[in-house]
C-alpha cells in the first residue's frame, strides 16, 4: 500500500518542524530494524498473550442477531484486552520499541483517556516515565481514567488552549517532544501523525483483523460480509480492516462521529464533512473553515472527537475500497444501551457507533451474511456522561444523591475546597467518579504553566 | 532572486515578527511603518492558524486573538497591499503549511508575488516536505525559506545547500517563546552550515534582549524576534506601534 515512502496516495507524510526529523527518521529506522528482529517479535508477542490477553474472544451475539432479524453479528472483544480497549496493543509494541531505542520516558495524548491509561500502563511495566497531554474539557468528561492514570504513575497534563480536547492534546504532546527528544518517545495513539506513525500503528493494530480472519474462519469457515469499527484518528479500524484489505468482497465500514448531525457545525465526521488539508504531520482529510483554520469539532465521545483522520483511511476512502458513515450522538447512545441490555456488555461510546451502524444494516441483510463488529473498548468510562444525557437525576446533581452526600462527607477536599475549575466542575457533574480524580486535574501543572 | 539578501546589507539584521490582525490589522499596518522607521531589515508577517504547533503561549494567545478578530488570509493580503504603499523593506509570511495548502498553493504564492512579498516560512513543511509548495515559490520568485534545528545535525548539508533567501537557525529545542539563556553550540551549527552555503543565516527562538540579540549576531547574520514583540502587542493593544517601533531600535542597535 506504501507507494512511496510514508504515502498512501497522496496522503501522509511528514510535515512536521525541523527539529523533530531527526527523531521520527531514528524512530523509522529502529522500527525496521525491529520488526525484522524475531527476539523483539517474540517478546511483544509474549506481552500480547501473557499480559494484555490476546487473542481477544470473538463473540458470536446471537441474542442481538435473533432481536435484529438479518445478519449473523459477531462482536470483536477488544474491550476484554488488559487496560479495557484495544489501546493496548498499539502501546505494547511502541513502549517496547521505545525501551529498545533507549528512550527513558514516554509521552502520549489522550482523549477518551484510554490511550493515556494504556501507556501509563506500559510505562509502569517496562518502567518509563509517563507524561500524558489530555484536554481539559476531556479530562473532566473522563475523571476516571485521569485518576486511574495518575495511580499507574503517570503525571497527567490538563490541556487549556484551543478547544481543549484531543486535536489540542496532539498538539501538546508534540510541543513537548521538540523541547525533549533526545530521552522521550512520542507514543502517539492513533494512525495518524507524521510518518513512520500511522504505519507502525497499524502495524501493532492488525493483530485485530489477523485474529478475526482465523477465528471466524474456525467458527464460520467463511469471511465475514462486512468488518465495522468506530473511526477518529482510526486505529481500531485500521487494525480491523488491514488484513482483509486484499479481500476485496469484504466490506470495510468505518462509522465516524457525526455529533448532532453532519448538516451542522457540532460534528467530528472528517471525511462526511472534511477536505484534504495538512495538520498534525500528516496530508489527509480535516475538518476546516475555508482558510483552513481547523474547526472545532464536537461528538459526544472524547475518544473520537478529533478533526482529522488518518491517511490510510483518506486512501482506502477515495480509491473506494472502504466506507465511511456517520452515526449520531443519539444513534451511538441507543447503541450503548441496547447491548447493553441485549448481551449483557456496556461498550465504549466510541464503540456504540460501530454497533449502531450494524443495527442499522443487519436487519437488510440476509441471514448467511455476518458482520463482525469491533468493540473497541469498555463503556464503564461512560457511564456517567451517559446518564448526564440521558438526564438521570442522581448522576446530574451532586446534591440531592446519597451518592454524593456520602462522597462529600469522606472527601470534603475535592469537593468544596479545591481552587481548580476541573476539580469544581468534575465534582458537581460527576461525584460518583469523583475519588481522586478531580485533585489530579487541579493539582497537575497546566500546560501554560510549563 | 528576491530582495531578502538586501535585508543584510546594512551589517547585522533585526528582523521582528508580528502576528497579523493581533489585535487588528490597522494595527498591524502601523507596527510595520514604525519597525520600518526605527531600522528593521525584513519583516516576518505571522498569518494565525489555529493550532500553530511550533509556537509556544505567547505567540498561540496572538494568533487566538488575531482569529478571534476575524483576520483571514484575504483581509491580511489587502492589508498588505496598503502596507505596501509606504513600507518599502523586504517582507515574508510565517504561516502553516494548511493555511497554504487550503487557499490554493498557486493563488496563496501568486498572490505573496503580486503583493510585493519576497519569502515564506512554514515551521511545518521540513526539506522532505518542501516540494509542495516549492515549484510554486519558484515560478513566482518567492523564497521558501528552510529552518536549521539543533537536531539537524548530518541534514545540515542538504537544508544549507538548497537554502533560498536566508536560512532560518533554530537556537533551541522546543517552540517560539522568550528563553532566558540560549545553550546550543551555535557557533558549531553556522560553521557547518557556511561550509555549504554563502546565503545568509539568521538566528531566532528564544530571543529577546538586547544583549542576547548581540552575542547572536555576533555568529550570524541577523537576528529573529518573535515572542518579545509579539508580548508588546498583548500590553499594549492598539497602542503597539510606538513600542515595537521603540524596541526595534534599541535591538537594531544592539545587532549592528
């Protein structure tokens, strides 16, 4: 697929500061040396069964088959990995090569938060120092995961400028590595960025669609009709539809985040709403105004709230090879809560508009026909922004909830004394969640600090 | 050729940066009259991007502010073209490569052309990357003008070798913003770089007194103000100009 160099087509590359050359030219060729490197192979093999779990279960919903009436649906577990998403594999792979290139401390962006988590996982296991950029409106929607962050011991930085969510993250952490190279490796978490990323990303990811192909294979015999996954910067939808690329009756279905509709402004479906621009390191689609100021994107899921996405899928979108579409807010909600009460499994939001998509489709198709569906990751992240949608009182309002008396009486310090807007915020949204997390914010060095 | 080798004909050269619109272009115009008249040699415009990833705080408030405003590329190239009226110095654009890209690479450096622009600089199009937008900068005599980091290291011979209009040195890691003490071996980086090339070679990042812009252009060809500059605008608002044009003399003098 690599025409030249970094390319898909047109799109990719490395449009990135001079400083930072050197650094992704280094990281591309210890990648090569590596990959090549059974001994490296073997170990983030081992890491893959023995630590993070694989091979993640393919699990056939019959339940939701039967309810929908169509297509056979098979669900993807990637939310039963270590770390509760796909995340993982990704970080694995690059945390090990970063350990083997001498690099003694990590950095990454976060949205949902589940790649921060995943690398503060990594660092902690393969001990490097962690630092993860997470914007700060997300750091709020994902209380949780910044505490979970902070417990593996990474030190968390809440992002302010621009939109402060991920895109402002990136940017972040790539300011961060230009002022710090020599020890620090970028691990960024998406297909996306300058090259050698969006190729060594997928590259960790395709064990997805690998594991699919053989495991569907023993329990079908066939392929499957259609692979579909959530898509923002999309790297479980790359991991998905690598392997079956060369299959050409195989349709590859990427569901983007459409937020309130992609006739509006509040969306983050790049390639239903973007056009080729230049950001982030890489050519490829973007949500833009006409001057090419980047626009500020919204979906209801941290995790896909991104204005770009990664070259691979511009390519395999304008040759025609893989689909795009967009799936509501309120698509993704009812998605969430059907499997949830259908198969007994809370996916990630992000995730719910991947199944939203196969609720849609099934019921046209004939029953001989599957869908695999990705579940990129876990919902218990969610279930809080969930219920604030959804307007469930005792989530919503610190006050009155016996939940959140009995959060103030053990821990009146994040709820009323902290000066930090994150920490005031997260505690009226969100006491439940709130143990630690809030002070995390409040406490960790703002990026204008620094 | 374009008329940036001019800009270092007069000994050493201060080059200020400003963003444009920041906090509105008649402002703009008149800091450029006022750093023209206190002695600056070339003028680098900053048109503001969104998520300008080489810059730090100061230099990103600016550009918010300045898009806040409602500055956009047309507005500034018509602020250009009444700039140009009185403004006679060699000027380029510093901008992003989207800003380029999504105007149109041919009506963005035919426009800088018609406009009596002389060079652009795009933090985030390396030597790799340059062919973009480089075949365009050609037919139309504008200078894309490349950056030499402290990481360049072996790439110094072919960033040095290809440099168009003047070379851009990188004093530090990280991005734009006032320093208080500069440690790269500079003078290691201009002694490699002026064995492959006789266009001249300014130092900016970081930059911000008197006494740091003289020890730079005591290794280099000029100096490149940004952040400090861009500070004045953030205090003083509309009121810039008088300043800008204060402290381009005092650097001048300083860099002679």
């Amino acid at each position: 697929m690599d025409i030249k160099k970094g390319r898909f087509g047109e799109y990719g590359g490395q449009y990135i500061p001079e400083t930072l050359m050197n650094a992704v030219i280094e990281l591309e060729e210890a990648y090569e040396r590596y990959k090549a490197d059974s001994a490296f192979v073997e170990e983030l093999n081992g890491l893959f069964r023995d630590y993070a779990g694989r091979p993640s279960l393919l699990y056939y919903a019959k339940k939701m088959t039967e309810d929908l009436g169509g297509a056979k649906i098979y669900l993807k577990r990637e939310d039963l990995n270590h770390t509760g998403a796909h995340k993982i594999n990704n970080v694995l792979g690059q945390a090990l090569l970063a350990k083997k290139m001498g690099k003694k401390r990590l950095i990454a962006e976060t949205g949902a938060g589940q790649h921060g988590v995943a690398t503060a996982t990594a660092a902690a296991l393969l001990g490097l120092e962690c630092v993860v950029f997470m914007g700060k409106e997300d750091t709020e929607r994902q209380a949780l995961n910044v505490y979970k962050m902070k417990l593996l011991g990474a030190e968390v930085i809440p992002v302010t400028t621009g939109t402060g969510t991920l895109k402002d993250a990136v940017s972040a952490a790539m300011r961060e590595w230009t002022s710090r190279i020599e020890d620090t490796h970028y691990c960024l978490g998406s297909v996306m960025g300058p090259h050698p990323f969006p190729t060594i990303v997928r590259d960790f990811q395709a064990v997805i669609g690998k594991e699919i192909k053989s495991q569907l294979m023993e329990k079908e015999g066939c392929l499957p009709y259609a692979v579909i996954a959530c898509v923002g910067g999309g790297s479980n939808a790359i991991g998905t539809f690598y392997d079956f690329i060369g299959d050409e009756e195989v349709k590859l279905i990427g569901c983007e985040a459409a937020g309130k509709g992609i006739d509006g402004f509040e969306t983050a479906a790049t390639i239903n709403t973007g056009k080729v621009g230049i950001f982030h390191g890489m050519k490829s689609y973007f949500c833009q105004d006409e001057y090419g100021q980047i626009a500020p994107v919204y979906s209801i899921s941290a995790g896909l709230d991104y204005p770009g996405i990664g070259p691979e899928h511009a390519y395999l979108s304008d040759i025609g090879r893989a689909e795009y579409v967009p799936v509501t807010d309120i698509e993704a909600v009812e998605a969430f809560e059907y499997l949830s009460r259908t198969e007994g499994i809370i996916p990630a939001i992000e995730s719910a508009h991947a199944l939203s998509y196969a609720m849609k489709t099934a019921p046209t198709l004939d029953k001989d026909k599957i869908l695999v569906v990705t579940l990129s990751g876990r919902g218990d992240k969610d279930c809080a922004a969930i219920a604030r949608f959804r307007g469930e009182p005792q989530l919503l309002h610190g006050g009155g909830s016996d939940v959140a008396n009995t959060t103030a009486i053990e821990e009146p310090q994040l709820l009323y004394e902290s000066g930090s807007d994150a920490a005031n915020t997260t505690a009226i949204e969100e006491p439940q969640l709130l143990h630690g997390s809030g002070s995390d914010v409040a406490n960790t060095t703002a990026i204008e600090g620094r | 050729m374009s008329n940036i080798k001019k800009a270092f004909d007069h000994g050493k050269a201060f080059i200020p940066f400003m963003t444009c619109g920041d906090p509105d272009l008649e402002t703009t115009i008149e800091a450029v009259k006022a750093a023209e008249n206190a002695g600056a040699d070339l003028i680098e415009l900053g048109i503001p991007f969104s998520d300008p990833t080489a810059e730090g705080p100061v230099i990103q408030e600016a550009n918010e502010r300045a898009l806040r405003g409602g500055v956009t590329t047309d507005k500034i190239f018509e602020a250009v073209r009444t700039m140009r009226k009185d403004v006679r110095l060699p000027m380029v654009f510093m901008t992003y490569a989207n800003v380029v890209f999504s105007y149109g690479a041919e009506k963005f450096i035919s426009s800088c052309a018609e406009l009596g622009m002389d060079g652009l600089i795009l933090p985030d199009l390396p030597y790799e990357e340059r062919g973009e937008f480089l075949p365009v900068c050609e037919k139309y005599g504008i200078d894309l003008v490349s950056m030499v980091a402290p990481t360049s290291e072996d790439r110094i011979k072919r960033i040095a070798s290809d440099a168009k209009g003047f070379l851009y040195i990188v004093s530090s890691l990280g991005v734009t913003g006032v320093r208080k003490e500069i440690k790269t071996d500079l003078s290691g980086i201009l002694a490699m770089v002026r064995q492959y090339t006789d266009t001249p070679a300014a130092i900016g990042f970081g930059i911000s007194t008197p006494e740091q812009a003289k020890r730079m252009a005591e290794i280099s060809d000029g100096v490149i103000v940004g952040s400090a500059i861009v500070k004045l605008f953030k205090e003083h608002g509309r009121e810039a100009p008088v300043y800008v044009g204060e402290y381009v003399e005092k650097m001048k003098k300083a860099v002679l």
